[in-house]
C-alpha cells in the first residue's frame, strides 16, 4: 500500500484519491479537472473578448469619431467658401475624396505600424486607458490655459500680430488672396483633392481610436470596415453640406452661412466647451477601463 501510494504520488495523484480499501478514487481528480476546465473556460472567455470588439468598445469609437467631428470648425468655414464658387458640387466632391482618402490611408498606415509595435496589443490592458489618460489631461490643461486672463492676452497679441502679417503678405501679392484661396478659386478638381488631403490628416482624436482598434487585434476586414465608418462619421461636416447642397442648394447654403457665423460668435467659449467635454470623456473612460 505505501509503495502504491509513492508511486502515485510521483505520478501526481494525489493520496486522497484512494479508497481506504486501496482502490483508486477520482474524488481529487476530479476536483482538479473541475478546476482546470473552469480556468480554460476563463481564458477562453478572456480571449473571446480581447480579440472581439465589445459594444463599449464601438460605443467609444463612435464617441471620438463624432466628438472629432465637431470640433473641426474648419470644415465648415472651407465648406462655406468652396459653395460661393462655381461647380461648387464638383468642387466639394473633390475636397471630400482628397480628404477621405487621405485620412483612411495614413490611419491604416499608422495602425499597421501601432499593430506591427505591439504596444497597443491584445495582451496589453493597461496601454490604451493611459492614453486614453494622456491626451485627455492634454485637452483639459488646453481647456485650463484659454480660460485664463494671460491666454486671452497672448491671442489677442496673436491675432493682432496675425492680421499685421496677413496685411503685409497681402500687401506684397499685390492684392492677391492666400494659396488656399487660390486652389479654391481656381476650380481645379486635382488641387482641391490635394487641399483636402492635407488639411485632413489623423489628430489626437484618431489617434486614440487608432489605439484601440490596434488593441483588439481585429481581422484586416473588420479593421478597414471600423476605419471607413469612422471616417464617414468624422467628415460628416463635409458630407452633409454636400448632400444638402445636391438637394436645396440655397437652404444648405443660407445653414451653412448661419452655423459658420455662430462658430465665430462663440468661438472661445465653444472651443472651451468643447475641450472639457472631449478632454472629460477621455479621461473617464481611461480610469474606468483601469478600475474594470
């Protein structure tokens, strides 16, 4: 008997699986197989969710994509001028496809290079909130920085020392507006693909979402199909204008007109408003996903 009982120990049975009449029970075993099939059902269910976006996670894609929407006031204002030309459709159309594209081809360049690093991996859960941490405190010090008595100081020596050298280039092009202007003026189909192509590339927004599409590790399809939605949803400030002026030219330009004169009436307390919001929801999420 305690040779039956050495040799089982060596084997890794445990003693308890013995009967008192020296036969071998599963009593411990099975305990022990209990155990080992509740943690690989566990790591199962860890790995299903680390590599399958969650409806939080989407539900916070779809958050950055609008939030970076709008706080893109530049979109509108070069709506606004690209509608006072002629072929404006045309013209908008362009700027929208150099601008989408754009965007799509230097995020997917971006993720493959965060996907390609690791540092934003499925295996890494702590990664993602601290950016998420990071850029939010960033726009929250920016939102801190405007409310101050010495920011609106130092803009308003900016603007001044702005409209000193916008006069004094004017000046010297004899009258002629800037090179966006140009592109815009001229009606080129080619430049505007180009305008919109640079004044639309990732910002810290896309960025974060980059981040998290990197961390769950999708297939290439899924990646590029969250990366278009994204983008459809990010440019709607471009899409709807365009839609609109397609169907009742001048109501979308008189909207257009009206929303642009109501960002330039509130531009400091909307930027505020908006980075507190932005910079708030970053930094709530990211310490909730820690604390999770």
């Amino acid at each position: 008997m305690r040779v039956l009982v050495s040799v089982l120990r060596r084997t890794g049975i445990p003693p308890a699986s013995l009967d008192p009449d020296g036969r071998c029970s599963v009593r411990g075993g099975a305990g022990q197989s209990a155990t080992a099939s509740a943690a690989r059902s566990r790591s199962r269910r860890t790995l299903t969710r680390e590599l399958h976006p969650s409806s939080a996670v989407t539900a916070h894609l779809t958050a950055l994509a609008i939030l970076a929407a709008i706080t893109s006031p530049t979109a509108i204002a070069a709506v606004l001028v690209i509608l006072h030309r002629p072929h404006p459709v045309r013209l908008l159309a362009a700027y929208l496809a150099g601008s989408f594209v754009a965007s799509l081809t230097v995020g997917a360049l971006i993720l493959a290079g965060l996907n390609a690093s690791g540092i934003f991996g499925a295996r890494s859960s702590t990664a993602t909130p601290i950016l998420d941490i990071v850029i939010g405190a960033v726009i929250l010090t920016s939102a801190a920085w405007l409310s101050s008595e010495r920011s609106i100081e130092v803009r308003r020596r900016a603007v001044a020392r702005r409209e000193r050298h916008r006069a004094a280039q004017l000046a010297k092009r004899g009258g002629q507006p800037g090179a966006s202007a140009r592109i815009i003026n001229r009606g080129s189909v080619a430049l505007l693909l180009a305008l919109g192509a640079a004044m639309h590339l990732p910002g810290l927004l896309y960025l974060d979402a980059l981040a998290k599409l990197s961390h769950q590790n999708q297939s290439a399809s899924r990646t590029v199909l969250a990366l278009f939605i994204f983008n459809v949803i990010m440019l709607a400030p471009l899409e709807l204008p365009l839609a609109g002026f397609v169907l009742d030219a001048r109501r979308t330009e008189q909207m257009v007109t009206a929303l642009n004169s109501f960002i330039r009436r509130h531009r400091r307390s909307g930027l505020l408003a908006a980075c507190v919001a932005v910079g708030g929801y970053l930094v709530l999420s990211g310490v909730i996903a820690l604390i999770g």
